[in-house]
C-alpha cells in the first residue's frame, strides 16, 4: 500500500517530498505536482514527458506469474532474502526501527513479496518501468507500495531512505543507488551466470548471457559502490516440462526475438521433460564513503 510508504517516496522532477491527497487516490508534492493513484494501486512516478523505455508486456507479466509460481527458482528467491538479512544485520539500523526496501525491476514481487514475509515489520518499494507488472506488484504483499519508474532516470526516492537495495537479473543505476542508500545499507544484486539455462539455447535458438555481465556491474559501479561481502556463486538443476519452458521463455528478452509459432514448432521437438541448470553470482555492494 503506498500510503506505507510515502514518507520514503520523492517527485521525480525535483525530489521534494510526496504526501497523499483525496484519501491516496493521488500523492501531491511539497513542489505542487500531482501524481493520479492508479485503480489497482500503483502509482507512476516519472519526470518531465514520461517514462521513454517500455517494459514487460501482459503476456510477459503473465509467463513470469506462471513459471515462478511453479517454484523453481526457489533457490534464487532464498538466496536474495537471506543476503538482504545479513545486510541488514550488518547495518546500522536500530533493531526496533523497521527497515526500508527497495526492489529495482521488482516485476510481479515474487521475490519482495518472500523477503518481506521474512523480515518483521520491513516495508518494501517495489519499482518496475511496466504499468503491466506493477498491476500484479501492487497486491502482491500488504507492505509493499508499487511505482511505475525508470530505472535511468532520478529515482523518485528520498536521500538516505532505503536500507537494502535488490535487483534480481535487473537494471542497475549506481550513482542513485549511492544516494537513497541510508547509512550502512546495501545493494545485493543477482547476476545471471555464464552457462544459465544453457541447455534450452541450442534447441530453442533463444538468448544467451552476454559475456561480462559481472564486470560491467563493477566498472559502472566505481566511484559510487563497492563490494561489502565475497560474492556467492549459485548453481542448481531444475527439471522443466513444457509448459514451464515456454512460461521460462515468455518471460525473458527471447520472447521479443522469437515468434510463438517458431517457438512452438522447436518445442515440439523437446522430449516431455527437460532437466536445465539455473546459474547465477549473488553480489553485496555498499555505498563507496
């Protein structure tokens, strides 16, 4: 619900604080900007013309819900919760203080809505730049407040607000990062690994990893944040039947690139079930002092 988490939002034109107007049904700035509370419960938050990037379609948003409800990357969605309590731990947040989070490319909130669950009292910020994701984002945990946003623009966050940052297999802006980190908070990112789901590239002509991905994160983080913990690398089977795999696809950047005709017609070729192997390195940055 926003009105959970309003104190922490900020204009996105000039970074004054945000306050609920007309019983939440619009949040108005210290500046006079007015920002309508969409029916599901989100809200857009973007400067100037608007947001210039698109995100996941329906049908997208819709393969995500499906393949992670199935629960296999269960593993991952551990891992990231685990990592924000250790950061939080290691914080300086007063143990009767609730802490604040912020998913970035936070999708349908699987994961938020998990680490929430997990964390006592903990209010979290979910971010996604699709109005189609955010729908889903915005119900999926009583703690959560969803806000339509891009991720390369001034986050509409307040200075030093957020406690622990998670971006799963998502965006990153460190530079913004820096700033609404609050004293002793982190940035845990999940990386797809060299070799993720490997085995559905070849007979499905999708997409693989981009090389580097890792140091990329590093060089684009210099000057802004550095590692706080050694990174972990994850690795686990998954067996996949079809539906799965064409849940797994939907969801990624191949479903862009691949009719569902073409996909289709490859799949038929797959045997009934398929076992894969998911990779990913888990990173804990903090802000560079």
């Amino acid at each position: 619900m926003l009105s959970h988490i309003v104190d922490i939002l900020a204009d996105p034109n000039d970074g004054t604080a945000l306050s609920g107007a007309d019983d939440f049904s619009r949040l108005v700035s210290e500046s006079g900007h007015s920002f309508d509370v969409a029916k599901q419960g989100y809200v857009t938050l973007a400067a100037g013309a608007g947001l210039k990037h698109k995100g996941d379609d329906m049908d997208m948003v819709n393969a995500r819900e499906a393949y992670l409800a199935t629960g296999h990357f269960a593993p991952f969605v551990e891992s990231v919760t685990g990592a924000v309590q250790d950061a939080l731990d290691a914080s300086s947040l007063s143990a009767s203080t609730p802490a604040s989070l912020l998913e970035v490319g936070a999708g349908t909130g699987y994961y938020l809505a998990h680490t929430l669950d997990s964390i006592d009292g903990a209010r979290g910020v979910g971010l996604d730049i699709s109005p189609h994701a955010a729908k889903h984002l915005a119900k999926c945990h009583p703690r959560v407040g969803a806000v339509v946003a891009d991720v390369w623009q001034q986050l509409p966050i307040r200075d030093e607000s957020i406690d622990a940052i998670s971006v799963v297999f998502a965006p990153r802006n460190p530079s913004e990062f820096q700033r609404v980190l609050a004293p002793g908070g982190q940035v845990i990112v999940l990386t797809p690994g060299a070799g993720h789901l490997d085995e559905l590239r070849e007979p499905l002509g999708i997409l693989g990893v981009e090389e580097g991905k890792v140091e990329r994160m590093y060089e684009q983080a210099e000057g802004y944040l550095e590692q706080a913990a050694d990174p972990v690398d994850i690795s686990f089977p998954i067996h996949l039947d079809k539906a799965a795999i064409a849940a797994q696809v939907g969801m990624s950047p191949s479903a862009r690139h691949i009719s569902a005709d073409e996909l289709a017609e490859r799949m038929a070729a797959l045997p009934p079930t398929l076992t894969v192997t998911a990779r990913a390195r888990l990173d804990r940055l903090r802000a560079v002092s």
